[in-house]
C-alpha cells in the first residue's frame, strides 16, 4: 500500500523504474500494474480468438504428439509478438 502511494506522488520523476524497485526490494511488476486495467473484454476476446487460431495453425501443420509439444509450439510462434 505504501508502495502503491509512493509511486502515485512521482516524486521521483526522472529515475528508473528498476531502480527503484531493486532499492525499495520489490518487483518493477507494480510500477507497471495501471496497464492490466486498461484491458477490456473485446481485447481479451481478441487475444483468446488469437490464441485458438495459433494453435489450431500448429495442429494443423504438425501432427498431433500430445498437449505438451502443443503448447512449446504455440509459444514458439507468438513469441516477440507482444501476446
């Protein structure tokens, strides 16, 4: 909470993210936490919508060997995509 505080006063303007974190001993996750609020249901339907056609895209280019290859495939293709 007194994290949460401190970060919505910005005293501290200029000076990284990272650093401040790795100073107060907690993750830099929570300076970036306002970004999960502005998701909305249509682009979570979208990023589920995408989700469902990679993996049918892998299933349909390799042969099914079971849910576990599935899913290093699938992570392979949207890795560095921003999903």
């Amino acid at each position: 909470m007194l994290v949460k505080k401190l970060i919505s006063q910005k005293p501290l303007e200029g000076i990284e993210g990272t650093r401040i974190a790795s100073a107060l001993g907690v993750s830099r996750s929570i300076f970036y936490y306002k970004n999960h609020l502005l998701r909305t249901k249509q682009s979570i339907g979208e990023f589920k919508e995408h989700i469902l056609q990679t993996i049918k895209d892998v299933c349909q280019d390799r042969p099914p060997t079971g849910f576990i290859e599935y899913l290093f495939l699938s992570r392979r293709e949207t890795y560095g995509k921003g999903l």
